[in-house]
C-alpha cells in the first residue's frame, strides 16, 4: 500500500479499523485473516496491519505484526498462479495395411498389430487432462474408383472412431471422416506391375486421428 493515502481512502480500500481511534487519532489497525492451508490455526493466519498518519492526516508508515501463529510471516507469501496449461494438437498417422486387411474396413478386419496399435493409442489419450475432440481421418490411394475409395476410407474411419470409444474414449468427443484419395502424401509411377504399384502407394493408404487436448495425467 503507497504511502500519503487519506483515511477516506483507506475506508474505501480495506474498510474501517479494528481497533478504535480512541486516544491515537493518527494510528489505525486492522486484523487480516488468510486461508494458509497447513499453517496457523485451522489453516488460518492472523496478521495485524498497522497504519500510521503524518500531521496532515497522510498515511505515510505501515507495519505488519504475526498474531497467529505468532512466528507466521505477515502477510502471508501467496502461492504463485499455476500457468495455464497450452492448448495442444497432436496428429498420429497408422498405416492401413497395418489397420486393416487389404481393401478391407469392418472391425472383423482389423488386424492383430492394428488392434494392438489402437490399444496402445487409446490408453495415451485416456492420460490426457483434457481432450477436446478426437478426429478420425480415413485415407486411400487411387486404385478403384473415387466413390469407392471414399466409402472404404469412411468405413475404416468409422471402424476405428468405434474402437477407440470401446476403449474408454469419450464416444461423443470422436467424429470419422473419410478422405478418400483426395490427399496423397506419394506420387507413384504406374511403369512397374500392379503388385508393384501397391506397394509404392501404401504410405497413402493411412488413417489419421488428430487430437485436440492437452496434459497428461
């Protein structure tokens, strides 16, 4: 508190003293009590805060004094806020053909290291302190046709949303979209056998599942 403040200030910052003016017109005290969790009586301290006036009537002198507990810092150090948590978004990237027997998408066809994956993926983000949205992106390559290709993605994004809720995820925070084979990540040749061609395109047969949260337990 700044020093040359009027009483009337000081009625309207903190109220009137505890203590009557009596004989000591130019002396004022208050008694603060503050929640100190662990401390003082019944996780409270009680300080005394004194105020002296000059001859005009200025405040000009203050003073603490440790009531309870008498060995108590006066005032009490307050904790330091804790710092906002940053909002985070994270991205993880499964193949398909690890997901998914081939040119398949129902949850009979998700494959043994698929399932594992998805287990694995649930249990970090049941760790997190708090998830927003969980979205699940289907990708395909551009073998067949484009309607088939956005169906087959939708069908696994949703396969997967499915999962991932069986595992304890918020079922209404997760939503599945299918991309089809409007965003590759590989440009392929088609010089070589289609066996060939598969296997150069898979990196654009994935799913996608992009978090939006933060924290973790």
């Amino acid at each position: 508190m700044r020093a040359g403040l009027t009483k009337d200030d000081l009625y309207y910052l903190i109220g009137r003293p505890h203590y009557g003016e009596m004989w000591r017109p130019r002396e004022w005290n208050y008694l603060f009590h503050f929640h100190t969790p662990g401390q003082g009586t019944n996780g409270v301290t009680t300080c005394q805060f004194k105020v002296l006036f000059d001859k005009n009537m200025f405040s000009n002198e203050t003073y603490w004094h440790a009531v309870d507990p008498e060995n108590a810092t006066c005032p009490p150090q307050q904790p330091a806020p804790a710092e906002p948590m940053q909002q985070q978004h994270h991205r993880y990237t499964l193949s398909a053909d690890v997901l998914f027997a081939f040119d398949r998408s129902s949850e009979q066809d998700l494959q043994p290291r698929g399932r594992e994956e998805l287990t694995e993926l649930a249990a970090q983000l049941r760790n997190f302190e708090q998830l927003n949205s969980i979205t699940v992106i289907g990708h395909t390559d551009y073998l067949g046709s484009d309607a088939y290709n956005q169906n087959l993605s939708q069908q696994r994004a949703e396969t997967v949303r499915r999962y991932l809720a069986a595992q304890g995820l918020p079922a209404d925070k997760i939503r599945a979209v299918g991309m089809g084979e409007s965003q590759p990540v590989k440009q392929c040749d088609n010089h070589g056998g289609r066996s060939q061609l598969i296997a150069c395109l898979q990196p654009n047969r994935r799913v996608e599942i992009q978090v939006d949260g933060y924290g973790r337990r």
